[in-house]
C-alpha cells in the first residue's frame, strides 16, 4: 500500500512543500529530511539577503572562487539574459531591493527603464567568477528557486525515491511514473483556478502579479518599463531553473509575443483570458 508522505518548510522566503508517495512511510520521511537539508545548504549559497552567503561575498569583494552550485546558476543566467535581450536580468538586485522597500513602507516603486547589460560583465575563468568595478549588484531570485527545486528532487532520487512533487511556491517539479494535477490559480482571486492540467515527469513555474505584494504592484521588475499586459505566465519544462527563468521572460513580453514564445504553458491575460499551449488534459475552470 502506497502512502503520501508531505512535509513543509521555508524556503527563501516562502513555503517549501514536498510530498512523497512510498509505501515506506519511515524512509519517505528521511528522504523528505535529506532534501530539507539540502535546501537549507544552498540558500546559504544564493541568499542575496544573507551577507554571509556565497552570493553576498561574491557581489561584496566582486572576485571569488564559486562553488559549483553558484557558477552553474550564475553561467546559466547570464544564457537566459543574453537570450532575452536583458528581459531576464540577473545584474538589477538594487533596483529590486529598492522595489521591495518601497512596497514594504507602502509606496509604489518609481517608474523608469533600467537599460544596462551588467550582465555581460560577468566573466568566468574556471572557479573564479568576477563582476568587475561597475556599482550593480547579482541577484538570482529568478532563477536559484528552480535549481535548489532540481537539486531537491536529485537528492530524493538518490534517497530512492520513485514518486513525488517538489513545490516551492510558484516553482514546482513532479517526478514518477504518475502524472500529477497542477492548478493555476486565478491572480484576481486566491481561491479560484484558472487552468488545470496534468504534469508528469517534469517541472513548471509561474510568475504573475500574486499576493506576495501590495495589489497592482507586482512584483517582478521588467527592466524596460513596458505595461504589462499579462497577469500570470505559467512556462513548463525539463529542469525547473529553465522554466523559472524562462516565466519571468514571458511575463515581460507583450501578450501576442508570449503566446508565440511559449511552446507548453499557460498565460492568463490582463483580460482574465486563458491562453494554454501544449498541454496535455487541460481544462479551463471558470473564473
């Protein structure tokens, strides 16, 4: 008899939810450990909020010897910056800093295009990553969520586990031989979805004006200053640090773009509409 094991924790500043189907309650819950820990090991690495994390030395002396979780994320955001003409920035956490301190005293963040591409000016040379002199600094929210949710379902694979589902919050992978129910919920309304549509063997993350801040604020910067025209981006892929990565770029395109980018996910328009794209067993629930 198979059970379903889910514990919760925190996760750089959110819930972290892993759920196991085994039919070995003891061991499900020391692989459900093994993750946890794991977790905990890597946001020491790619906290931007911690001054004692990888990441925080690194943006404080600007040359460091990286480990390889760090080096592996920073290479692979720069790919996704370059590849998105910098609608993917991993080189603006002061601007997200700022955002963030305006909406927590109440503001509303200033309105103003950030054209840089910082980005660029990360270099590698083996284990060294340098920043150069320019005053910006890394922040890799858009994308280190998705990889520690990678890392976490290599390690419960590891610990043997064949079935279960890693959710971070917006950043979710399903492994196994059973496919699992994903809803999107409704940006307007916490209690409503507005797709569902089954997963399997893979991961998908979502980015949209939801309750992590003040209504009508968002909380995803697009360095362009463009209005939005979409209310949520649901991207499905492989790995969850692509799909992280990759929502935040749909997100920040015009809604006609988006619709064209996106091979397998969902887009919830400024309008409510729901625009799905290769999914299998999807079903649009009412709003």
């Amino acid at each position: 008899m198979d059970y379903d094991i889910s514990q919760t924790t925190h996760l750089m500043g959110g819930d972290l939810r892993i759920t196991i189907t085994s039919p070995h309650p003891q061991k499900a819950l020391q692989a459900i450990n093994a993750a946890f820990q794991e977790a905990k090991r890597l946001e020491g690495i790619f906290s931007v909020y911690d001054p004692q994390s990888e990441l925080s030395r690194l943006n404080k002396e600007r040359t460091l010897t990286v480990s390889k979780d760090l080096r592996t994320v920073l290479w692979r955001a720069r790919w996704h910056a370059e590849i998105s003409g910098g609608l993917f920035n991993p080189a603006i956490g002061n601007e997200i800093i700022a955002a963030k301190n305006y909406i927590q005293n109440g503001g509303t963040p200033p309105h103003k295009p950030i054209h840089d591409g910082h980005y660029r000016k990360i270099k590698f040379d083996g284990k060294t990553v340098s920043l150069g002199h320019a005053p910006y600094t890394i922040d890799l929210g858009g994308i280190a969520k998705g990889y520690i949710v990678d890392k976490l379902v290599e390690t419960l694979k590891k610990e043997g586990t064949k079935q279960g589902i890693v959710d971070a919050r917006g950043d979710i992978r399903v492994f196994g031989p059973r496919p699992i129910k994903i809803q999107v919920e409704d940006p307007q309304d916490s209690k409503k979805s507005k797709h569902t549509f089954m997963l399997k063997d893979a991961a998908v993350a979502t980015s949209g004006n939801y309750r992590q801040h003040r209504e009508k604020t968002g909380h995803i910067i697009n360095p362009f200053n463009t209005p939005p025209q979409i209310l949520s981006a649901s991207v499905i892929k492989e790995t969850c640090a692509d799909a992280d990565a990759l929502t935040k770029t749909i997100f920040n395109l015009p809604l006609a773009k988006a619709i064209s980018a996106i091979n397998h996910g969902v887009i919830i328009a400024s309008d409510g509409k729901v625009h799905a794209k290769g999914i299998a067993a999807a079903t649009t629930e009412a709003a």
